[in-house]
C-alpha cells in the first residue's frame, strides 16, 4: 500500500493571513500562527498539524499572494511503521 | 518520514510562478486579483512568452500589476488600455497583448474602447476583472453593482430608477462579429481557478493566431470594499454575483481546446 504524503512551506513575511488556505485544506493542516504578525505586521498562517498534509496544493492554489510552496511524496505504508 | 524527506526540491508539486517576483503585492489580503496575477504568469510561462508578451494594466486597484510580472507593460489611461493594446499589437504583431482591467476601467470610463476594439476584432485578449464596485477609490457604486447592492455611493442599495440596471458588459461582447471568444470564469475555488486559467491560455492563443479578439471575465471579489471577511466575500459572490453574473462560455468561435 502506498500513500501521498505532502508537506507545506509558508513564505510567512509574504502571507497577509486572509485564511483562504485555511478554508481550501480539507485535511485541517493550516492554521493563524497565534497572538503573532510578520514584518508587514499581517497575521500568518503556519502547517499546525503538518502530518496530515497529502501535498494536494489545494492551498496554494488558491493562495491570492503565491506564499505556498507544496512538496509530495509516494510513500510505501509499512514504512511509516 | 519527517517532513524533511518531504521538502525536497525533487518533490517539488507547486511554487509561485517564476513570473511573480518577490516584490510584495499591495492587495487587500484574501483580493481576487492576486490570483489572476497567478494564473498569467503561469500561462505565460507554459507559453514560452516571457519574453514576448506585452501587458497594459489599467487604473484601478491594478495599476501596479506591471511591478509584480516580470514582463514588458505599458500603463494606460483610465480605461484606455483597449485602445493601448490595438497600437501596441499592431505594431508588434508576434508579442502576445492582453490588458488588465477593473469594471470601473473597463466597463465606465472605458465602455467604448473596450466595445470598439473587441468589435474590430482587434488581436488581443481583455482580462476583466468584474468585482462590482470601484476598489481603490473606496467602494463607489460601479455600472456593475447589483441591485440592492450598497456601496459607499448607493448606501441604501443600487435602485434602479435612480442608477440605472447592472451593465452586462460580457454579454454585449458576445453579440459583437469581431469576438472569436467570450467567456465568464471565477476563482474562489480550485476548481473554478483551474477553468479559469483555461479560458485566459485560450484567450491569448486565440489572439496569437489571429482569431479575433477575446474578453475573460472573472467574476471576483472585494471584500474591502464590500465590508466582509474573505471567506465572507466569496460566499456573497456565490450567492449573489453569479446570478447576475452567469459562469460559462458566452462564446467560442476559436475551433481551440
Ligand atoms: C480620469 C480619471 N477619472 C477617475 C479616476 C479615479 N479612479 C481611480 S481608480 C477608479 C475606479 C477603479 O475601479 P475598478 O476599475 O473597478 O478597479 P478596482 O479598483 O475595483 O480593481 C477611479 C474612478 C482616475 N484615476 N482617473
Ligand atoms: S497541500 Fe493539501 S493537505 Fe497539504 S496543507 Fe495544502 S491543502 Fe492541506
Ligand atoms: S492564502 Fe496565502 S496569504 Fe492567505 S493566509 Fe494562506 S498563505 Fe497567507
Ligand atoms: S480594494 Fe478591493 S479590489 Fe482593491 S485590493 Fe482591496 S480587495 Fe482588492
């Protein structure tokens, strides 16, 4: 059995926190960094639970400032074991 | 696995289009704009014409689009950008023309260039985005604003006795013998910015072959001007917008894919 499993990079001095990311992940990876803002002085989101990402990019599609980099891998399940 | 295997340029899936350099967009978080932005760059680059494309961007909340896109622009008038784009590829007929333009550039002050170079037939491509309402001066009503719709000009909501009825600019351009292709797309979700991006790769192939001219609405949104959160936004222009303003192509006489 094989599975995707995806990983997510936030340019966070480019994010401006409007959480459209948040609401196009399906796998509830992305959240608002907590009580903390970027060097543009926006809130940020950060991958809060990255373990679920399956690297589908819905995120970074639709990503109006292009923060999102989406890295995905084939893995075999047993050797996540 | 740790996310370190992952991250890994091999397994690179998505990034920011080559196109869009690092300089910081000045939208209003969660804006439309920026993501048609996106998706030409990302056209152009599978086109191969980063060297030879020519965008004129209008004014309106657009005007520095030239500062993001590594491309050669020309920035026009108030809603010249039509009239810009016919000299421009007349004269340079292999360079690929597209404008950029607000429905307060495209479809106020510049009714009758946008009207007068899509009937010529003119070889360029418009990307309107149709937001229904001025932006950047603050949200006055535009000819696009719904009815009902309040803005900081119609407070009480657009009545059409005293403002007139929505201008359905997109249609109209539908009906003109020099549109080869009109169509009206979106991009609030994946799905809809991946139909989207296919019309805009149609729009400018159809102009490099010389097909007559295209127009590509993006129905988008403002959330700053309409008051609501981003997420807000998109669902109003679900709900309300694509009524009005109806998904789909309006007209294809391009024979492309
Ligand atoms: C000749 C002239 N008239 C009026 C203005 C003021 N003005 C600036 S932008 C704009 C409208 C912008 O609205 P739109 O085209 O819908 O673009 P958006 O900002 O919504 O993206 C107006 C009326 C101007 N700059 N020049
Ligand atoms: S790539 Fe897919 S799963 Fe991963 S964070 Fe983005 S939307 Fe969520
Ligand atoms: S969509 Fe982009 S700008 Fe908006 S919160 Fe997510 S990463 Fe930040
Ligand atoms: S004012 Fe409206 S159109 Fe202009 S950048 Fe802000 S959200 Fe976008």
């Amino acid at each position: 059995m094989s599975t995707n499993r995806g990983a997510i990079v936030v340019d966070k001095d480019r994010c401006k926190g409007c959480a459209l990311c948040v609401l196009a992940c399906s796998k509830g990876v992305i959240s608002l960094a907590v009580r903390k803002v970027n060097v543009h002085g926006y809130p940020y989101v950060e991958p809060m639970n990255p373990d679920n990402c399956i690297g589908c990019a819905s995120c970074a599609i639709v990503c109006p400032d292009g923060c999102i980099e989406v890295y995905r891998k084939i893995i075999d399940k047993e050797d996540e074991q | 696995m740790t996310e370190n295997d992952i991250i890994s340029p091999e397994n690179l899936v998505y990034k920011k289009p080559e196109l869009m350099n690092d300089t910081p967009m000045h939208y209003c978080p969660g804006c439309s704009h920026g993501v048609v932005h996106k998706l030409i760059a990302e056209i152009i680059e599978e086109m191969g014409m980063e060297e030879k494309t020519v965008g004129v961007s209008p004014v309106g909340c657009a005007v520095f689009a030239y500062r993001y896109l590594d491309i050669d622009w020309q920035e026009a008038a108030h809603g010249r950008a039509p009239a810009l784009a016919t000299a421009i590829k007349r004269l340079w007929p292999d360079r690929l023309v597209f404008t950029y333009q607000g429905d307060g550039d495209l479809a106020c002050i510049g009714t009758a260039e946008t009207i007068h170079a899509l009937n010529r037939g003119e070889h360029i491509a418009i990307i309107f985005i149709n937001n229904a309402i001025y932006g950047m001066t603050g949200g006055q009503m535009a000819p696009t604003t719904l009815i009902g719709q309040k803005t900081s000009t119609c407070p009480y909501g657009r009545d059409p006795e005293l403002h007139g009825y929505p201008l359905n600019i997109t249609e109209i351009a539908s009906t003109l013998r020099g549109t080869c292709y009109v169509s009206r797309q979106s991009v609030d979700t994946v799905g809809s910015i991946l139909k989207a991006k296919k019309a805009i790769r149609k729009a400018f192939e159809a102009s490099m072959k010389g097909l007559g001219s295209s127009l590509v609405e993006i129905v988008s949104t403002c959330n700053s001007g309409w008051k609501l959160s981003p997420a807000e936004a998109n669902e109003w222009m679900r709900e309300k917008m694509f009524k009005e303003y109806v998904k789909g192509d309006l007209k294809d006489t391009t024979n492309l894919k």
